[in-house]
C-alpha cells in the first residue's frame, strides 16, 4: 500500500503571506495599553519590534509580499509535503481520506521557522544586533536560533524550565546554532526574581519565559524581542502552509470537509486554516475548522474571552483573546508548546463568530493517537501536533460509523525526534493527565 505524496516544486513556494484580517465579520479588538486603556500605536512597540512587523500587525492588505531573501531560505525545505495517510486510513478502517502537511521538513524540524526567518530577516534590515526570545517545548527556540544565524544576529531564548529538564536536545540544537540558553524563571530578570521568591521550584510556563524576554529586549538597545505565536504577523508568516496545501490539495481534485490543528497559541492552527477559512467567510466552501488543545491549558473550551496581558509579568499590551488568566501557570504535560494561558486574538475572534470550533484532549489519549499514527505513517510526531492527530482519528472513526466518505485535512506541525522521553513515559505507565 502506497503513501502518497502530493509534491510541488520551489517556483510553488507562495509569494504572498495571506493576510485574513480584511476578510473578517468582526474586526479584531486593538491592543490596549493597560495604564490608559486606550488603544497602542507603532510608538508604544518600535521599543521591542522591528517597524516593518508592526506596519504588518495593522495591515488591512489581503495579501503582503515575501521578501525574495526569506523565499530563498524557504526553499531549503518548501514547499513542504502533504501526503495522504492511506496506512492509517486502513489502520481505521474509515471511508474518510486523511491528508497531512508535514512541517517537520525544517531544519529545525517545526512550522516555526516560517516566522522566524522572516522576523529575524527585518530585524536585520532595521540594525538590530540580538533577538531575545522565550521558549515552551523548544521548538520556537531551535527555528529562531537557527533563523538568527542566516542573518548575523545574536539570539537569547528563555526556555520554560520544566521543557529545559524535559527537553535537553532542544538545547542542545539551540546552541548548536548559536543561541545562549537560559532556563525560565531565572534570576537575569526582575520577573523571575520575583516569580522564584513566591516558588524557588516554579516549573515556569510561556507567560513567564515571555515576560522575561521582554523585559530583556526592553533593557537592552541593541535588543528587540522575537514572538513565536499569538501575533498577528507571526499568523500571517504562517500562511504558507496553508497555501501550499490548498494549492497541493487542488491537484488532486480535492477539498477538505475537516481541517484540523492543534493550539497553543494559535500560529501553526491559522497557518494551516486561514487560506481556507477565507473561502468559509466568502460563502464558498463550507468547512469545519477545529482547534485542538490539552486538557490542562483549554484556553478556547474553557477560558474567558476578554483583554489580559499576553505575559505573566504585566509587560505585554493588554490583547482581546480567550485567557486562561495570564497568572495561570498549567501543569508540566509534555506538550510544552500548548501551555500558553492565552490565545491569539485573531484565533479568539474567529471562536466568538463561531467560525471554528474546538475540542480538549487528555494527555494520554492524545500519546495513544500519537502511537497509532507512527505504527501507520511511520513519522514520530511532536507531542503538540498528536493533538491534531488524536481529533483526525476521531473524525475518521466518527465517519466509519456514519458510512460517510468525508475529507480531512490536518497540520502535523512537527516531529518528536527530541521527544522521546515522552514517549517513554506513556510506555512505562508513568504519564499522568491533568485539567
């Protein structure tokens, strides 16, 4: 039995980052400063950002150019794969057709770098000399490293500690590339001085590592600050994905009826949705979009949607978004990449229109799915992306019972080479699940 893989060639690399907030019902809420309340503009944020990623954070244009220098180093590994899971479509026994983009081609074996390159790339072309960065599973940390090192700057990453312990050859790579490495609450910052006097044994979460690299970036001249998730450019880097699947998809004559991604928050979820969402809001194609996310950090099935600082320090502008309050530090599951408390305010938005829809899943559960796709597909997938997995499997089994031959589209946002001790301790019956 055949895995097919739907390939397209580097003249397919998309030229344009998709960019969904023109085509949304409900405008996005501005960030706000939380002293005034009263919407930031690009002054409040040239501190930390580059003036480029700013001008794109506003932008109401559908479609914003890559630049030719980013497409060049895209090329090392896009347009990336989607296959179709033929073995674990037997494995089910569904009538439904499964497909998968693989994003774990990158270097850094993520869809992280997508953002990366193109942050690290108008940093550069501004004179910023260092990027600080925080981190959960590593895998922000790895593509920002690595993107840091094509274009000649230093890059700080503050890596939750508990991933830092879990995760060493994350590390490792981080280094490997260039980047110093700090375990997160650390005494480098006012914020983890303060969070290690309330809790000397804090396993840290994202809401603190970003807290203290924000503080870094603002201390430093020479320093900007480089987010993986939630922002709105870092969505639309992110498109990429999705347009080359549609594109992949369109190849052989089809269109998803379920397009599926795990959230944390938020980036690899829009990239693999936007370009199709836009053509749910158009009326075009009716697709059911799910966000997939753990028990133990439901920002979406079980937060608030309202403004909260996007960090656990109060740093941060105060975002629109679904929260799960920005003190809340989840539990130490091995899908590091997830324990955000809050969520993109694009994301959040799409959820209060009900244009998506969203599902939690036990940590056990998810790694059951996780193994069930590698013993088929013969990929290891990251702990973040088997959530995706876990929600594709139901669907196909949810098809089986129905007899309905339905179509679904999940992102496999990356590989669990650096995961194996998760794995391990599913086998060994030490995992424990948490909400």
């Amino acid at each position: 039995m055949q895995k097919t893989k739907i390939l397209l060639d580097e003249n397919d690399i998309p030229r344009k980052w998709y960019n969904i907030l023109p085509d949304m019902p409900t405008p996005v809420s501005p960030p706000l400063n939380p002293g005034t309340k009263e919407p930031i503009g690009p002054k409040d944020l040239s501190p930390i950002f580059p003036m480029e990623l700013i001008k794109q954070e506003v932008s109401q244009d559908r479609f914003i150019t890559i630049p030719d220098e980013v497409r060049d180093i895209y090329a090392l590994w896009r347009p990336a794969p989607l296959y179709r899971a033929h073995r674990l479509e037997a494995a089910l026994k569904t009538p439904a057709k499964i497909f998968y983009k693989y994003e774990g081609v990158s270097p850094a074996g993520s869809h992280k770098p997508n953002t990366a390159i193109a942050q690290a790339y108008y940093n550069m072309k501004e004179g910023t000399e260092r990027l600080a960065t925080e981190t959960g599973a590593g895998q922000w940390g790895c593509a920002l490293a690595l993107a840091t090192t094509y274009f000649d700057l230093k890059c700080t990453v503050y890596m939750v500690k508990v991933s830092f312990t879990q995760k060493p050859y994350r590390r490792s790579l981080m280094h490997l590339w260039g980047a110093d490495v700090i375990a997160s609450p650390s005494n480098h910052t006012d914020s983890g001085k303060k969070i290690l006097s309330k809790d000397p044994g804090s396993p840290g979460s994202l809401g603190i590592a970003i807290s203290e690299a924000i503080e870094d970036a603002a201390s430093h001249e020479d320093t900007h600050y480089s987010l993986g998730s939630v922002l709105n450019h870092v969505m639309l880097h992110q498109t990429v994905i999705g347009m080359e699947a549609k594109e992949q998809l369109a190849r052989v004559e089809e269109y998803p009826d379920y397009i599926i991604g795990s959230v944390g928050g938020g980036s690899n979820f829009a990239g693999i949705s936007f370009p199709f969402l836009s053509d749910k809001i158009s009326g075009k194609h009716d697709v059911k979009v799910i966000g997939v996310e753990p028990t133990a950090c439901p920002s979406l099935t079980k937060g608030e949607f309202r403004y909260d600082f996007g960090d656990t320090a109060g740093l941060t502008p105060l975002l629109k978004m679904y929260t799960m309050g920005h003190e809340y530090i989840p539990p130490s599951i091995h899908a590091g990449g997830l324990r955000y408390h809050g969520l993109s305010p694009i994301v959040s938005q799409l959820y209060a229109d009900k244009l998506i829809d969203a599902v939690a899943y036990h940590q056990k559960e998810v790694f059951e799915a996780a193994v069930t796709f590698a013993r088929s597909e013969g990929i290891v997938p990251a702990p973040e992306s088997s959530h995706a997995i876990k929600c594709a499997i139901d669907k196909a089994l949810e098809c089986k019972r129905n007899g309905e031959k339905k179509t679904i589209l999940f992102n496999l946002s990356g590989h669990g080479h650096f995961d194996m001790s998760a794995y391990d301790s599913y086998f060994s019956g030490n995992m424990k699940d948490s909400s």
